[in-house]
C-alpha cells in the first residue's frame, strides 16, 4: 500500500503502546453506539463520550459497541482501560494502515479488517480499517468513520430476524465480518465492469490513454488482494477455532465467508489475468498499427513512384524522343500514369493491403 | 467467473440461511426425480412438487431424487425440512456461482461440482451448478436444468448392469461424479479442436481476429480451471474419507476419479501452453510482417530512386549534354534506368529479399 | 497429451471396469512371454493365448508374465481372473493414455509408466504405455506393441548375470523401471542434438521456420514432462515403501532410479531453458534486422535524395543559372551528386551504417 | 548483494572461526557504551577498550554494552572471551556481509541484522550488519560504526519511559529489533518517493535515462528483498520462541514487529509490481513512439508527393500540353497542389493522424 | 546439464553396479594420498596403486584417502572391497555426471559435489565431481584430477593449526565442504566481474554479440544453480543429522557452510535477475535504435522534399512563370529550398529530433 508507506516513520523509537493515530481524520467527531441484548430485550444507547455509556460486561446476552471516529486518543485509551484492552491492540486500531490480521489475546481476539470503497470517476480504491475485538460476551468495532455499513445487522437486532439475537457474541461477529466480505463484493463488481468497458474500448481502438488505465486498474487490484489474501488467513485462522471463542454451530456460518473470501480472491485473479491479456493485445495493436503505416507508406510511395518516374522521362531534354509531338502524348503520358497506379491498387487491393485487415 | 459477479451483492447484510435464488433461471418448471432401490427392486417416481412423492427415507436400499430448476425456493425449502438440511447447505444450493466444494455435516456430505457446456460457434463455455447431497441411505442431486446427462445412470439402475443396485448410496455418489468429469472431456476435446484449427491458421496466415480468438480461448480455459482446481481437491478429501460415507472399495474407484480430474487439469495446462506458444508465434509473426513490408518498401524505393535520379539528370538544362542530340539517347537513358533497376533485382533477388523468406 | 484427448469421450456414462481398449492398436497380435525362476533354473514359454501358458503361481522364484498387444479384451479379462486383478486395474491398463501412477492393491502393486521413442524427422515423440504388476512372486508387464526394451533383462536372467536371478520380484521390478528410466536419456539426447542444431541455426541465419521448430520441440518437451514428473513421485514413493513390496536392498537400487529421474528432469528443464532463450534470440534478430533494413532504406535514401535535389535545381527553367553555358557544367554538377554521394557514405563507413554490425 | 561477493574468497582453506574482519572499515575508530540497569537503577560507562569496563554479568537486571566499529580483531576475541561466544558468532560479527539470520547457543541466541539506509542522489541503498546477542542478563549489539539509531532507546532508559527498565534482557531486544525495522520504513518512503517520481516522468516524457532508473530501483529494491525476507524468518522463529529467551508478554510484542516486517515486505512487493509496469509502460511509449514517427514520414511523404508529382508532370517537354500558356497556369498548378494537399491535410486531421494521439 | 547428456546411455540394460566410468578422462594417471592421523601423530603416504597402502582402518584416530583420477576401475573396485563400499556407491563414483547428493549406509555416509572452475576467455564454466564417503573413523575423497584445492587442509593436518587433528572424522569432512563451498565464491566473482564487464558495455553500446554473451552467461549460471541447490539440501540434511556421524559441535559448523550455500544461492540469484534485467535493456536499446534510424529517415525526407518540389516547380513549363527572367530567381529559388530546410531544422532542433535523445 504505497500510499500508507509515508505514516509509519513518525513513531520510530517510541516505545511500543504508545497511543498516537496514524492515518487521515476521516471524521471531525468520534460517535459511539452501544447495544446491550439477549433473546427477549434490546438496550441502545448513543453517545459522544464513553462517560454517557454504561460499559459494564453483561450477566447475559451480548454487549455490541461501536465507535466512529478515532482520532481521539485519551477517549480510546479510556475504552481500553473499561475492556481490558492490550496496549498493543490500541495502537493496531489507531494506525489505520495495518494489514488485515488476528491476534489472540485470553479474554478476547482482536480482529483488524478493512472495508474498501471504489471511486469510479478517478478509478482509485480506497480503504479504510475496521478492527473488531470479540470477548465471550462483548463485541467492539472500531471505524474511521461512518458508512451505515453495519446499519442492516443493527436492523436485524432490533427486529429480531434471523438467529441474531439468540445466538452469542461470535454470531454477531460472524455477521460483521459476512458484511465486510460482501461490501468487497460491490467494490468487485465495480471494478470489474471497468474492466470491461476498458476491454471494449481496447478491442474497438486502442489508445495510450488505455494503457494508462490498464495499468491503474492493476494497481488498484493488487491493493485488493494484499487487503483479502491476509483476511482469508484471518477467516481460516477462524474456522480452525484453536482459540474457542466460537461455536461449533458458528463455524459453519464463518465457512461460508470463507468461501465467499476464496470466491472474491478467484474473481480478482480473473480479473488481473484479464488484464494481463488486455496488456498483450494493447502492445499487439501497437505493433499492428506500426505495421499498418509503414504499409500505407508503402503503398503510396508505389503508387507515385512509377508516375513521378514517368514525369522524370518526359521531362528529359532529348532531341528525339517519342511522343513529344503528338498532340495527345501529354494524355498518352498521364494515362500510363493512371494505369500503372490502377493496376498496382488493383494488386494491392487483391492482396488486401488497402482494408484495414 | 467474472460473469457471475453482478449477482453476489443483492445479499448484503440479509441473514445467512435467507433462500434467494441467485442466478439465471434456465428452465421454467420444476422437475423432480424420484429412484428407491435394492439390488432386488427399483421404484421410479416423477412429480412437479414434493406433495407428489414418497421422501420417507428407506430401511434397506438407497433413495435417490434429484431436482430440475431451483427457482421455486418454497419447494427448496420443503425439501430441506424433509432431508434434515441446513440452511446454509440450501443457501449454496440456489446460489448457482459456487465454486466447488465439500462440506461435511454429522448425518451427510455436501458436494458442489460444475457441469460444462461449449458453444463452439461464440466459443463460449457455459457452466451450471450441480450440487449433491450424499447421506448413508440417500442421494440428493440438484441442476439447474434438465441436461440428461444423468441418463445411463438411470438407465444402469433400471438394468441392473454393473454394480450400481448392490453398492450403497456411496457408489451411486461416485457414479454421478463419474459422469461429471467424464463430461469435462467432451469441452476439452472441442475447446482442443478449436484451438488446433487456431494454431494451423496462425502458422497459415496470422490475422487479428486471431488473437481475440487466442485472448478468449484462454479466458475459457482460465474459467474451466477454476472450477477444476477446486473439484480435484473435494475428489482428493473425499478419497481420504474424514468423513466415513465411502465404502472401502468405493474409495478404490474414486481414486479413478481423481486420476481423470488430474488427467484433466494438465490437459487444459497443456492447452494453455500451446495458447501461451500462439500468442509468441502471433506476436513474432507481426514482427515479421513490419519486416517484410519495410522490405518492400525499401526493394520498391531502391529500383526507382537510380531511375528518377538518371530522368533528372537528363532534364537538366545544361548547354552540352552527352546523348541528348542522339537520335537514340532516349533509349540509352532509358536502357540505363532499366539496366541499373535490372542488376539491383537481381542482388535482390540472390539475397533472397524477392522471397517472402 | 492432447493428442489423446479425442478418446477418453467414448466411454462415458458406462460402468467402471467395462473393458474397452482406449489408444490406437499398435501390433496386430498379441505375443505372451512367460519365464520361471529362481537361483537354480529357468523355464521359458512363449505363446500366443493364455491357454497355452502354465500361470499357475510358483511357491519359489519369480514368474514374469511380458504381454504384447492389447486390443484382445477378452484375454486381458481372463488374465485379469487368473492373477486377481481388480477391473479398475485392467481398466487402467485398456486405457493407453493413462499417467504415470502408482496404486496399491493388497496383493499387488499397479504401475503405470511410459516408454518414449523419438522420431528425429518429423521431431515428434511418440509414447506408449507400460503397465507392471508387481506381487510377491510374480511381475506382470503390459505393452502396446513389441520393443525389445526388457531384452537385455531376458538376457541377464537367461545368463544369469548380475543378482536378477537371486533376488525377488521386486528387484526384477527395479531392473524393468531401469531400462524404462534410461531409455528416455536416448530421448533426451535426440532432442538435445536437434536442439544444438535448431540453436546453432539460430545464431548463423535466424529464419521463421526456426520459430516453428522451437514451438514443436516446446510441446514435445512437455510431453516428457508430464510423463516423467508422476514418475518420479511414483520411484519416490516406491522409495517410501509403505507398500512392504521391496526388501530394503532393493530399494537403495531404486534409489538410484530415483535420482537419474530427477538428473532427467534437471536436464529437460536445462533443455527448456535453453528454447526460452532460443526464442528471445529469434525474436530480438527479427527486430535486429527490421533495424537493419530500415538502415538499408535510410541509406539509400540519403545517398539518392541529394543526387535528385541537384538534377532537379539544373532542371528548373531559370533565364540565368550557373553552369548552364558552362561546356562542363554537366560534368560539375555530376561531380557535385558523385561527391555528396562519397562523403556520405564516408560518414556512413565511419558509423558502421554499411556493415551488417 | 553482488558488491559484497569479492571478499568472501580471501578466507579460503582457514580453518573456521579464524577472525578476519571482512568488509570496508567505515569508522577509524572502536567504541563501547556499557549500560547496566534494572527497574530502580542505571549505570551507563563509555570506553574506548574493553579493559575500561566492567563487563562482570550481573546478578539482577540487565547488561546492554554496545560495540561500534570492528576491525579491532584482537579486541572482539577479548569481547569474545567476556562473554564466552563460540568462535563461529564471533567470525560472524566480523563478516559484515552475512544474510539476517538466528543462531541459537545454550547460552544466548545470536542474530544478524541489517540497517538500510538510501543516498536519494545516486539511488544507491547502502547497509550495514547490526550483530546482536541476547543472553538472559545481557544485551550485546555490534555495529560497524556509529549511526544514533539506537539513541532513543538510550534516552528511554534513562527517562525510564515504558517498562523497558523493569522488562528483562529480551524485551531491550525487542525494542532494538524494533528500531531496525522501523528505520526501514524511512528507506522504503524514499525509495517509493523516488519511485512515484519516476513514474510520474515517465508518464510524462518517456526517455532512455529511465529504464536505467527503473533497472536501478529494481536492483535496490531486490537487495532490500534479500534482507527482509530472511529477518521475517528470524522474527518468526523468535516468536514460535523454541528458545526460551523470550518471556510470553515480549512474544506479544515481537508478533507486533513481525507484521511490520510482513508490511513492509508486501509494501516493498507493490513498488516491485510498480516499477514492472513501470517497464510495460516504457517499452510500449518507445513501441508508440516509433510508430508516431512512422506516422509523420507518412504524411510528410503524402503531402508532397502529389504535388512533386505534378510539378513532374508540368515539367514534361510535350509539343502541346493545357495551362502551359495560359498566364495563369503556373497558379492553376500552384493551386492544385496546394489543394491536393489541404484535401489530404483535412483527411489526416479528421483521421486524427496530425494530433500527437 | 546438457553437455553431459551423452554419456548415459551407453549403459543401458546393464546390471546395476556395473563399473563403468562415465565421463572425460582428465588425468592420465591415478595418484593416492593416504594421512593416518590424531592429536598426538600424522603419518602420510602417496602412492599410484592401493597396493602400496596400509588401509587398515585405525583404532584411534582418522584416515583420509584421497583418489586423484577414476578410470582405472580395477583399482576403485579394489578399493570398494577394502572399505566395503556398496556396488552402487562405486558406480556413482564412477559416473562423474552426477548432481550433488546424499546416500546414507549403514557404516558410512557417501556425499557427491561438485567443483566449478570458470574459463573467463571463453566464458564457460566446467565442473568435476568431487565424492566424499565418510566413515566413523575414515574419510574417503574421489576427484576427476588433481586440482591443490585441498592442499590448505593437508597444509592444517601438517600444522596442528586449528582443532582438525583433534576433531573425529566429521569434522575433516565438515572443512572439505568448506573448501568446495569456499572455491564456488572464486567462480562468483569471475561470473560477476564478467557480468559487470557486460552490463557496463551494454549501458554505452548495446549489440548483438552482447546478446550471446548474456545467452551464454545464463546458461553458465543455470548449470551453477543445478549443482548447487541439490548441494543444500545435501549439507541441510547433514545438519539435521539423522544419521549420527556429525558429532553436536560439528553440526554448528556444518550450520555456517550452510549459510554460506545459500549466500552463494542468492548471489546466484541477484545475477541472473540482473541478467534478465541486461535483457530488457538490450531489447529496449534494439527498439530505440530503430525509432532513431526511423527518425533520421523523417529527418532526411522532410529536408529534402520541400526541396526537391520547389526544383520541380521552377522546371516547369509555363510560359509564364515569376522568377524565372530574374536575374537573381535561381538565387531566390535556392535561398527559398535553403530556408525551408533551416526552418525546418530549427524545428527538429527544438523539438530533440537532431539529439541522440
């Protein structure tokens, strides 16, 4: 991730766990929604600080909070004290350049992910994290900022569709994460239709400008794939459950995102082998249309050149020579200009180098 | 499977399990296929809805349905409440882009494999889903449409030939996949066919419309690997038999199976390596040909330029001039151009730069 | 091996273990050697049916059984009851375009291995398939047509050189997989020479056909490397023993076939090496000499470009010119093009433009 | 590293753990720092000889002596003697050109490291081996020559800053493993830097001084490979921590260094991508360029061969020929080329042949 | 190794264990160098044949037999029953074309390698085997011919320098591997310096010759990179030592050739990819030159065409026609092609087509 490359070097010899966030404010103010539910009831509270929250580990059910925003340093670090958090942990949510990755820790695991969104007029991917830490009864989200991403599972928790709500803290993670890998799917979908209409362009009238783009659209591919390829390690990591924070009946949801990660991988491999063969047939068409000018130089030259040596003969200051004093030499002259042309295109034309092949 | 990857993202954010058939619908009606048999009796069964059938599963013998058209999701439903399927297991069964693979469950196996077809005209393969749900009595087996390609098995029940009707539901299993990979050699010969017609008309006369036909080619190819990869491994997992639904001797032709698979792959390798050769001979070739038409061009220039040169200097207004008082100075100069044009062709010619080499 | 694509179709849908001869009959008749041994004596029978062989197993010593021919399915099965062989096994033996393989049956061990044979004019390999069974005291061999590969084998045993006779069947296993294995090092050095020669070419007079034969000896080399790639897992896992089949003096002699597989693979990839250079030489002296002939045409056109400008300026009807009157004036202006001529194609001598560089 | 293979062969037929110093002295000069330190005290002494310290390890706490410069051979086998260090780590330390890698000792483990560091002028990565041995009560750390890289860790134990001072020997490790990746960072940025400027250009205005540029960066960037790959395996194996040197708090903290290495390793893979499509672009702008040139001759030459052509035709020394006496006709003929060559002109410009694409 | 591939086959059908040597005879005659050592004594013997030895295994101590020239087979079979070597063991000895390997016997290890000496005139690298069988108390060393290479070590036994008299049998065999592995860095930098000599010569002017010289160059690195893989894995399974001849501290050191292999293999690695780079640039500089020479052929047509068509019009025939009775109008004609082309070459002046680029 080029781009990110520029934030690490500021923190270099200060001592691991210190709390400084790395990465752009995406949001000038840090948002705080908390979920507190079991089979029969919900609680839902909003707030700006964590003051206003009530952060005490439910007897029973799950308590789900998410925070936008997290430039807030004192108020994060306040968040780690309330949930024991690792100092580590804090700093991987504060530097929002991480790879996506799995840390186990014994009362919790700590997940960084990341959303991606595609801009189709600048044909540019960005990115932004999501880290999520998962405990027996508690689950966190960290967002830069926010996208409503997670609204349709707050939907599904306040009307109590699906298994949600009866099921615990790993269901609910389970379903961030299902989220996460299908939002990959739109940026897919999206690229993948560029993709397209760039092969058309190409296969129609091949520019450099194409080139350009094909080269864009590869950059941003390898972008997805260093975001997806860890993610599919993390879900894996997951499914084996060596850490037993999920159930069995859980796993078998979490082996569905994995599929769904190997399927998004295998339609990004796709794609970047088709863009390799738009490579091939760019630089083909270069060198065609090379060849097809040398070739309409050719012509041209063949077809003037017998003429332009006819004019040079007649031109000739000889005493004697035939023609000249015919009334109609001049047309006799032009008309053997013309037929030697005629017949030449009529050769060419024949060998089909006046078609554009 | 860049075609399939529109329809992913009408899901996002419903809860696992929800059915929704996602995919093209490629017949209209339903059909259902019922076989209940022994190695002493068959019974055949053929209904538009479950109503019609007898799903109890059998004490001895093997129960084999299978299901023509998926769209009717209320159907699908009812047949996952009768064979005790989880909703997952009926979620990947509608939703018709699945690459393949095995899930295990405690009472049966799940199995999601391809069935191919070529159209040698576009040069297109299409592809549908072919999912199989093998218990220790009964085998389930879901397709998009009626191909018939599922006939001599039926055919085999009917007359007990072979082994079918003695083996259990494992055997039958093995069987349908038989068929699958079976049917994967039939693509291969055609996509193979084409591509040898390709290779001897490139080595004929190279063209543009070649390399499309290259750069489809092997996106087919890509395409039939990606669903092949996959399937090898479920055939290999299988052979391991984790899961115990295979008998001893079963396994013995499963490990057939599994040799056609990898009999397969590095058939579609080897085509992807001659594709990879065309495009080299494709590309060298246009090399060629910028070479041969800047020969010409260069041949034509070389046989005129010392003629047009001889012409001007002739029709220079010099007072004194040698041969142009000669009655025959015309056709000196002219005997000249032809002569110097003359010897020229023929240095061309010993260097063989006449030939099209 | 797509030549052996087209034959695999012809058996779908039928039950596993329906003999059916898959590949081209390469002998019109089917030839059975049989010979008993052990330390002490021989005995030799040849014969054209089974019925006329004793194969009943011995109690000491070795029985090998070498078949010719293999479109006789009805003798194939009934050797299939006489050793109890598993019709998959026969199955695999029909089937001539198999894979190198391994298959471990309680009684026997199933080989599928390759012979290669080399025709330097058409610069084609041609395979064909040997199948051995290995048990505990008898060996079996299958081939398309007759050889005299295993006759130096015969030989040994007759003579009883070397330790054939004293040892097991699985040292005459060994020894049959060694001429097997050294056999393709005569391949190997046909294809290399015709490489040398194809490379040797290739410096002196680089021409399109050359581009042909490196794609031609590119497929046969990977011919080879699909044949021999399984192979070496096969000795390897010979090597392994898990089978209990070789004794372990045994298999220190397959270790040694072992690594003159691997000494062929290193060789084939040198060999592969070699023809991806070969093609970068040919494609970069296809530009060289477009090069060169863009040269040539630049050449020719400054030498004559000059030369023309002056005929025409003498040419050009001005009342007043120089040299006009001048009784030499002709011979000027020649002199002048004659120079300009010269001291171009000084400065062109100079540049090293005229050379062939 | 091709600039350090010159002096490995000096050492030829030596018996090992000869001590040689191998590689450039790049500072005149040796100098150690000694800290001794545990959570309530520190002790910090500086020297120029080893006779100048107290190097007896110590009971509680921890002893980190630094060593700066080591061409002082006789010295280092003192140091040696100290902290009995088997002749190999010492013969280590001393060839300053070894790969990152991890010995393990009973008593100490012993790493190889490498600092980077970037000359923006010349585009030249320079490096230099950092040498560290972990016992567990003391910290060894052989540079050859003074950097400041470790200042703050200095400075943090004595600010007493973090839990350095109360964590043990592996966790001051740690924290110097961690300054050492984290100055790559600063490397990477100004080689990606340089890199988005290349790229930039050469959007721009392509040229041959690029490709030089890229083949440089591309160099620079596989020798960084070639030092980050190996520590990600040292680190890796630190953490597995088969060793025992490390508590289990500081594995935590080492996983953190660990996925910076990986960062880094995937960050450096993305300019390596870059900077080969980097190349495409280049070899395709030249392709391009050739062929605009092509283009031009083209046009040129179809603008002015009509109208030599007819200035030929003119100059024709027919008895009768139309306009030659009309006052006029020099302009009609004027005219004509000059239409000729508007009409072509127009054809080009609508064709788009006289934009520069 | 292609150059070896011709020896091969001479041996087919031949029972293993056949002595045969294959390969070049490099030494007419056959030379034995016997030390019987340990801490206290050192006795030393030279002689042409093994009768003239005392091979009596000692009871304390080591003995080394070096062989200097393998074709006398009587006298290697002689000696494979004085040291009870395996028939196989004597053949591989014999076949000096073998790949580096390890073959473990009860009684003693047997190691093949590889010497590599480079001829920088030609540029080709040769080889020689090198067979080592290591015993509890005895070392065996095979060569193709006397080369001194491990006269340092004789030199070290002589001496008592270093702890080889001390040391078992291992160990002298631990600093044999050494002097191989040493002498490959000598080849490295003559490979390096030759490559460095081309990159240099290719930056200031690329032609063809260069283009065999990488050809070549790759090829000898390919053939170094086959001999010393293998020799890795040799020396990494040593390390492992699942064979009890390595004593504990002899491992450590068997761990620093180790390293040194897979420096080598790096270096190795570094070059090629810097020949593979040296392509690029070759190619890319054959493309540039073509783009200059197509310029210059613009440049001359575009000088000289506005020429050569105001010639053309003055020597038209019109009556009437301005400039023409000028005194001066032959001067003003002259003046007028003069300035076009100054014009003109002001263009191309500014726009960098004169420059070289």
């Amino acid at each position: 991730m080029p781009r990110h490359r520029k934030t690490r070097s500021r923190k270099i010899g200060l001592p691991a766990g210190t709390l400084m966030h790395i990465g752009e404010v995406k949001t000038p103010r840090t948002a705080l929604t908390l979920f507190r539910y079991d089979a029969e009831q919900l609680a839902e509270q909003s707030a700006d600080t964590l003051a206003g929250l009530d952060t005490g580990l439910p007897q029973t059910g799950v308590l789900w909070m998410n925070i936008h925003g997290l430039h807030d340093t004192a108020m994060m670090a306040e968040i780690g004290r309330a949930f024991k958090l690792h100092p580590l942990v804090l700093e991987d949510i504060l530097h929002t350049d991480q790879r996506p990755k799995l840390d186990s820790y014994p009362d919790y695991l700590f997940l960084v992910t990341r959303f991606f969104s595609y801009d189709p007029d600048t044909m540019v991917i960005s990115s932004e994290q999501v880290s999520i830490v998962l405990g027996h009864n508690f689950v966190l989200t960290f967002q830069e900022r926010p996208t409503g991403s997670f609204d349709p599972i707050r939907e599904r928790l306040r009307s109590n569709r699906g298994m949600l709500r009866t099921a615990g803290s790993d269901h609910l993670a389970y379903a961030l994460l299902d989220v996460i890998v299908d939002r990959y799917f739109i940026v897919l979908e999206q690229v993948g239709d560029d993709c397209d209409v760039l092969e058309e362009e190409l296969l129609r009238k091949p520019g450099t400008a194409m080139l350009q783009g094909i080269h864009k659209l590869k950059r941003e591919i390898m972008e997805l794939r260093r975001a997806v390829w860890p993610l599919r390690e993390v879900i894996n990591s997951l499914i084996r459950n060596d850490h037993q924070f999920f159930q069995h009946d859980t796993v078998l949801y979490l082996r569905d995102v994995y599929d769904h990660t190997v399927h998004f991988i295998e339609s990004l491999e796709a794609i970047r082998d088709l863009l390799a063969g738009m490579l091939d047939i760019y630089l083909s068409s270069i060198s065609n249309r090379v060849n097809m000018e040398v070739r309409a130089l050719t012509v041209v030259a063949m077809l003037f050149m017998p003429a332009t040596l006819i004019a040079g003969i007649f031109g000739m200051n000889f005493k004697i020579m035939p023609w000249l004093a015919d009334p109609n030499g001049f047309w006799f002259a032009l008309g053997l200009m013309a037929g030697i042309a005629s017949v030449m295109g009529l050769i060419f034309w024949r060998r089909q180098w006046l078609s554009r092949r």
